[in-house]
C-alpha cells in the first residue's frame, strides 16, 4: 500500500485482518498477528497518511478491543445453541398471535443505513447461527416458517437491522393450503392424506421409479389401501412433496408451480436455454417473496423514491421481486451472482418489468474488490440495503454428505458476506 491507497483499500486490508482473526477463531488457521506480518511481506510496510494512519490506527484499535472481548467470552456450549422458535414465527407473522416478549437488541454500531438482511436455512448444524449472529453485531437472528406466508413451509433465519415495527403483507395475499393454491389437485386427493400444506421446496424432486411405485401400491389396494400402505405413500409424499394429479397418481410439483409458490411471477425461470433441472435448483435456493417482502415492507416509508442495493448471491433475484412487488422503485442493484443462469435470470426480468434503474452484474464475490464496490457507490451515493442468503449447501437437513457447517466449501461464503457488509459499512461512514 503506498500514500495514495485509496481509503477503500486500506478499509479492505482492515476487513481482510478481521476477517483473518474471525476465521483464525472459528477454523484455527494463521493467527492474526502472523496475518498482518504476511501482507507486510507481501505488499511491503504501510506507508500513509496522517489522517489515514489515524484512522487506520482506530479501526486497528477497535478490532484489538473486539479481539480481546471475543478471547474473554466462556467457551460455553449451551449458549452455541441458538433455540428455534415454535411456532417459527420470528417478530411476528401476520394473522398469528405475537410471539412471546423478545428483546430486540441492535448495537450502535449496527444501526442504519446501509439496511443489512442476511437469510439462511434454521436448521443449520450446531453452533452455526450463533457464529453467523457473532459476525454480525451479534444481532438475534430471527426464524420464520414461510407457511404463515404461503401453501409451502421454508424454516428460515434472518439476521437484520431492519425495523420491525407496522410490517405489511404483499397483496393479494398468496393461497395458504395446498387445495387453494392447487384446485386441481382435490378431486384427485384422497380423504387419507391429510396435508393442508407443502413441505420445503427443495433442490431436487421425486423420481419417476417412486411415483410410479406409489401408484402401484394404491392401486393394488383397492379404495382404502391398508394402513401399511398409507403410512408409505404419506411419508414418500411428505418426504418429496409430492401432490394427487390423477386417480391413485401423484406427481412432483411442476417448475411454475413452485414459482407460484415461491411467490414469483409466471414464467420466472422458464425459456431462455434453461432446462427443468435447473430451473428446480434455482427455485429450491431461493427466497419466498412473500416472507422477505413483508420483512422489507419497512423500507418503503423510508426510501420513498427508491432504493439501492447491493444483491449478494442473486440468484434468480428474490430480493429484487419483493421490493418490486412492494413497490420500492430499484434505483441501483449491484448483483453479485456466480450462475450464469441465475444472472439471466435476473436480468430477462429486469427487462421485462421495465426496470427504470441500473443493473450490474458481478460474478463471483470472492473477486470483489473494494475499490469496485467503491466505484459503484460514488456514481450513486452508497447503498441503501445490501441483501442476501450465502449458499447452505454445507448446513441443511438433506445434505448427508458435506453438512459440516460453516466449513463448507460453499457455506463458507458467508465469510464472505461478512466481509462485504463491514467493508461497505466502513467505507459509508468514512465517506
Ligand atoms: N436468495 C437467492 C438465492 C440464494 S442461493 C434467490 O432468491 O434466488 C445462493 C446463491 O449463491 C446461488 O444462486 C449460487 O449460485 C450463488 N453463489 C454460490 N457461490 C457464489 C460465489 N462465489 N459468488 C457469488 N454467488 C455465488
């Protein structure tokens, strides 16, 4: 770094050293120290100054402080268990009763603009939202069901300093039971099943082996198959969310069903080269409109003329469509999205809705620099809200395999949110 590093920079270099001390806390790799002495040898002594220094010397004050306090806390392993909610119901969803008394607790240093709303799946390993709410601000997470919101249950966490005072609903107000939602499944349902709701949209659906093993266990059953069988074609169904499409026939939901559901708009992820496949992995990944909109819903009265936003992990842009839907007009969305397909996605949509904004797009959010975003925020004046769910590939439920946590390969990349979120944080208030 030499006297003329922009201030972008050094905050990075900042963040880069915290960011290297969290990780050396939660993975036990290079220390801090050692961290700060390989960039010395690397990129030579850190020349800057006077009022570059200072504030250099701040930050590296309050980091230190940060150190010392995160050193102190008591390896307790009950306070790593962050407990879920029940009913998932996090500050309140509309039409239930309020959840009981909560606190909700925003450090200074977590208040404002830039709004920040980070999403996750709730049943995450051991001691994963604990580490996620530490990073950031040490904000309670917040669990909701998306079954209070729509046909098909998401247990999700959100982390955000977003008020949570007058939330309101997107209207009209999706169908919330499968038969409302799906008309045409009722004359096909049997008495049996007894499923008012969906279960989790998921990556991947049932194959055609088990529908057609379904159908022919009930068919072989005659009309009241025998508890046995019940019991076996409801946990299959459960299990695969799958619905009655014809007479003792069940079928897994269909692409635009699932946009349905999720609270997308027709056609969503539909054309464009994008095969069924990917069009189920997008849709499994993404956010319930619905939910997240009522949660943002408090951003309108605040950014009356629009907003911008930094969008990390896109994906086929459900932060995008809820505060469209709500009717905050985008100014700016900086969207930072690996899959080429996600990005067309986004983009055919921005098209078609007439986006009257500026959207760019970035790859992959390990390049990120913070002279980019930098750039980005002097042409429109920073970012209002920065928005996003790191992959959860390593943390949910029906990841047997590679479920180990924040560790991940691609869980990991919540570090990275991390790291955009204070550098932007940073950078705003030293603008
Ligand atoms: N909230 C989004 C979905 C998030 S899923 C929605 O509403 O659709 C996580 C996303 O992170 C996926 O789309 C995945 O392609 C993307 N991703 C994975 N690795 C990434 C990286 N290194 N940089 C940017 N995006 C990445």
């Amino acid at each position: 770094m030499s006297l003329d590093t922009p201030i972008a920079e050094l905050v990075e270099f900042i963040s880069a050293a915290q960011f290297a001390y969290h990780t050396d806390a939660q993975l036990g790799e290079l220390s801090y120290d050692n961290k700060i002495h390989q960039h010395q040898k690397l990129n030579g002594p850190v020349y800057m100054s006077k009022k570059k220094r200072k504030f250099y010397d701040n930050e590296m004050r309050k980091l230190q402080k940060q150190r010392k306090y995160l050193e102190k806390q008591p390896m307790d392993h009950d306070n790593e268990i962050v407990h879920l909610p029940n009913p998932m119901v996090g500050f309140g969803v509309p039409n239930q009763p309020s959840p009981v008394l909560f606190q909700r607790r925003i450090p200074d240093e977590a208040e404002g603009r830039p709004y920040f709303y980070f999403e996750n799946v709730a049943l995450a390993p051991k001691g994963v939202w604990h580490t996620m709410s530490r990073f950031l601000y040490y904000i309670d997470p917040e669990f909701v069901d998306s079954k209070f919101f729509c046909a098909a249950a998401r247990k999700r966490g959100y982390i955000h300093n977003l008020p949570i005072e007058n939330r309101s609903q997107l209207l009209p107000t999706p169908p919330s039971t499968i038969h409302e939602a799906l008309p045409h499944t009722k004359q096909y349902w049997p008495s049996w099943d007894k499923r008012m709701q969906l279960n989790c949209i998921l990556t991947c659906i049932g194959s055609a082996k088990l529908t057609d093993r379904i159908k022919k266990a009930v068919e072989k059953s005659g009309d009241e198959p025998l508890p046995g069988v019940k019991k076996y074609v409801i946990q299959q169904c459960k299990k695969w969310n799958l619905i009655w499409v014809g007479k003792n026939k069940v079928a897994p939901l269909e692409p635009h069903e699932m946009e349905m559901l999720m609270g997308f708009p027709p056609n969503h992820t539909r054309g464009g080269g994008i095969s069924r496949t990917e069009q189920y992995t997008v849709l499994g990944n993404a956010f319930q409109v619905d939910t997240v909109a009522y949660h943002l819903s408090v951003l309108k009265r605040m950014f009356p003329d629009g907003i911008s936003v930094l969008s990390l992990f896109s994906g086929i842009g459900g932060a995008e469509v809820a505060l469209h839907r709500l009717g905050i007009p985008l100014r700016n969305v900086v969207s930072v999205e690996i899959s080429e397909t996600c990005r067309k996605i986004l983009q055919s949509w921005w098209d078609e809705t007439n986006q009257q904004g500026k959207l760019i797009h970035f790859h992959d959010i390990r390049m990120v620099t913070a002279h980019e975003l930098e750039k980005c925020m002097s042409t429109f004046g920073g970012f209002d809200l920065i928005i996003g769910g790191s992959p959860c590939n390593n943390l949910a439920g029906g990841n047997r395999s590679t479920r180990n946590g924040l560790e991940g390969s691609k869980s990991c990349l919540f570090f990275e949110y991390y790291r955009i979120i204070e550098l932007v944080r940073s950078m705003m208030r030293h603008r």
